[in-house]
C-alpha cells in the first residue's frame, strides 16, 4: 500500500471494506458519529481530521487478517468473514447493520428436507472452513467443494448437491430454483480488534472514545422519542405501559386534568404501545427519531 508513511503514527487505524455491500452503510455510520474525513473509490485511506484516527479502504476478505497481524487496530467487517478466517481477532461490538445468514440449500425439487440426507454429497461454498466445521460438528461426512463465483449454479451443472451461501433477501435461491434447509450462522457487520491494540493503555483510550459513539448511535437507533398529553386520571397506568429509561418526564399542563408525558420507548414495541395510549385516551402523540443516546 503507497503513501503509508502519511497515516499519523499517534492514530488508531481502522480497516473497512473498500467496495461492497457494507461499504456505503460503513461511511454513513462513521459520519453519523460525527467523523470528518475524504473518501473517493480511488482513495487508499483517509486520515480523519476531527479524531486521531486513520482509516483504510481495503477487500473485506483482508480486514480480519490485517486487524489479526497488528497492521490496523480495528475492523468493520461482516461476521461471516471473521468466523470463516479464523483469525485471532476480537469481537467487539455488533453495528445492527449488513444482516443475513449462511444457509444450506438444495434444489426445491430435489426432495431434501434435512442436512442429514446430504451425507455421502457433494456441497459447493465460498465458505469452506465454517461448512466443514458445521457439518463437523454434526457428525454427517460431506465433500466440500470450495467455488470462488457463483455457488448458485452448481447444483443444476451437477457440481453439487447442496450449497452453503450468504443469503440476505433469499432472492438469489428463489431465482435459481433453490430452497434453504438449514441455517449455518447468522451475520452482520461487527467491529473486531487487534488483542495487542486493546491491551495498550493509550490505544484503548482512543478505541473506548470511538466505541462510545457507536454505542450512542446504535442505542438510538432502537428507540423512539414520544411526546403527548394523557388524562391525569389515566397517569400512572400509561406510565407502565411506557416506562422510558427510567421513567418518564411527566410535565402539568394548563387543564389540570391533563399532563404532558415525554418519554422514549424502544421501536420493537412502538406500535403495540402507541395503540394500547390511544385507547387511554392519550391525545397530540407526537413521535421523532433520536440521533444520539447514551445510558
């Protein structure tokens, strides 16, 4: 890699994938936590000019090797590479973004239903160490055929009987006639460290400053900001049914038989609350999203 000599030695280094899936999300999310920094496709890293931290654009296949031999101290990778390298590297943190799952899948007209009736067959991956490791641990003996391209196609070339492949929407097995039978790990993307960056006092200050922010933007984005005005009758009720962080901020308004209620409630249970207030007779519900928050 040219021009290295230009990464601050003071900074922590941060490798993310120079161009895919996870790339886009990467950035935004490292601008939402307040990050400045230049990236261009033709860009080899960016030295941030608000936090002492540089950042490399690498092949996501690299990131958990790079962060493993000390060459950056952290990555944002998706967990599927880390488990398939293998590397010494240390899971962090879980960023809620780039899910999907490895799954088991074979023609939909093959009459497979279980990965037990794959032994003795042939199962062509991209992912060969964790499909060996899966069926492994499962005691059932399969070929592994490692594909590099698309894994899809081999069933109908008769390469294989089954697949192992990433799959997000499921629309690439729909398309290929194929079906999932199995699940072999679930995915998203993750920040990993380097052991040794973790364990210098100097870095691990850095790495906790940085860690905080995503912190804060990934509790934010699970929860919902609510304000209303509820029926003093009905107070203490509504206040179970949206407890907030503690409690919620319970405001008297000019109608003593009104109170202003403003709390956060967290978004898997949004609307199932939101329903049940309008039955109580909450009135002027009035809902925002929170771009930062810390508990």
């Amino acid at each position: 890699m040219s021009n290295m000599s230009k990464l601050n030695g003071d900074h922590i280094k941060l490798a993310i994938q120079k161009d895919g899936r996870l790339t886009e999300d990467t950035r935004n999310l490292l601008r939402t936590v307040g990050l400045h920094f230049e990236s261009y496709k033709q860009r080899l890293f960016s030295i941030c000019r608000n936090f002492p931290m540089d950042i490399l654009y690498v092949r996501d296949d690299d990131i958990a090797e790079y962060v493993a031999e000390g060459i950056v101290d952290l990555g944002i990778v998706g967990r599927n590479l880390v488990v398939e390298s293998e590397k010494p590297v240390e899971e962090i943190l879980p960023l809620n973004y780039g899910h999907c799952s490895l799954k088991v899948a074979v023609p939909a007209e093959s009459g497979i239903t279980s990965i037990e009736q794959l032994s003795g067959c042939n199962v062509a991956t991209s992912y060969p160490v964790t499909t060996s490791r899966f069926f492994a641990e499962r005691d059932i003996d399969v070929n592994v055929i490692t594909i590099s391209g698309s894994v899809e196609i081999t069933p109908a070339l008769g390469v294989a009987t089954a697949i192992v492949d990433l799959v997000s929407t499921g629309s690439s097995l729909r398309l290929n006639d194929l079906v999932a039978i199995d699940n072999v790990l679930d995915s998203q993307s993750t920040i990993i460290g380097n052991r040794t960056s973790l364990a210098d006092k100097q870095k691990a200050i850095i790495i906790e400053r940085l860690l905080t922010r995503f912190r804060g933007v990934m509790a934010a984005s699970e929860y919902k900001y609510v304000m209303m005005n509820v029926p003093s009758a009905s107070l203490e009720y509504i206040s179970t049914i949206m407890p907030g962080l503690k409690s919620p901020t319970v405001l008297p308004t000019a109608d003593a038989d009104w109170m202003a209620v403003h709390t956060a409630i967290r978004e898997d249970v949004f609307w199932d609350a939101i329903e049940e207030l309008k039955k109580l007779g909450a009135q002027g519900i009035l809902v925002s999203s929170i771009e930062k928050m810390f508990v």
